[in-house]
C-alpha cells in the first residue's frame, strides 16, 4: 500500500527540553507514550503509544480494574480523570490508595481534559 507508514505502536518525536529517561511518560500534543530509552534534548525519542506498563500513581487515587485513568503531567504519574489531566488508557489491575504504581494498557491519545 503506498499511504502505509508504519503501525503507530512506536513513534519518533524530538526528545523535549530537560531531557528524558527510558520508561518515562510523555505527552507531545495529544499523543501519550512511554520513552523506549533515555534521551537528551533535541535527540530523536521512540514513544511507545500502546501496549500495557507499570506507571507511578497518585497514592491517594483508587482504581478498579477496567478505571479510566488520566495522566497528570506536572506530577508525571497515573490519576483518575480530572482537570487538566490526560486521559491515556485503563487500569489493568487494581491499585488502592497507598499504592504508587498501576499497570495501565495506553490508548495511544492523551487529550486533555476541560
């Protein structure tokens, strides 16, 4: 097919300014993924924009298997929906409060919420 690319699983986009490390999340307009290595500013950086990762949590956020979850990209970890959040994929297993990482399979969008 001559319009074919690629899958979309994996994309490259300009690592941002600080830097990045490997297993990092990262939002890039509306697109959400998880850095494939560690990069510096400028460089090309895969994001992995589907598939299931362990990712920090709110400690106080509770979710079920099967939760929308959100991305909060100023604390740079997992969350319910809110204000300002990015909505990136579902829990794939509980995590109750206390708990500071979830398993969580991305959708590839990070649209922020109103």
């Amino acid at each position: 097919m001559k319009t074919y690319i690629q899958n979309g699983k994996v994309i490259t986009v300009p690592t941002p300014a600080g830097g990045i490390a490997s297993g990092d999340g990262l939002v890039v307009g509306s697109v959400f993924g998880i850095a494939a290595y560690s990069a510096t500013e400028g460089d090309p950086l895969e994001l992995a924009t589907t598939g299931i990762y362990t990712l920090p949590k709110a400690s106080a956020a509770v979710l079920a298997i099967g939760a929308r979850v959100a991305w909060d990209n100023t604390a740079k970890q997992v969350n319910t929906p809110g204000t300002g959040r990015f909505p990136i994929g579902v829990a794939v297993e509980a995590a109750g409060g206390g708990v500071t990482g979830v398993a969580v399979r991305l959708d590839g969008v990070a649209t922020a919420a109103a």
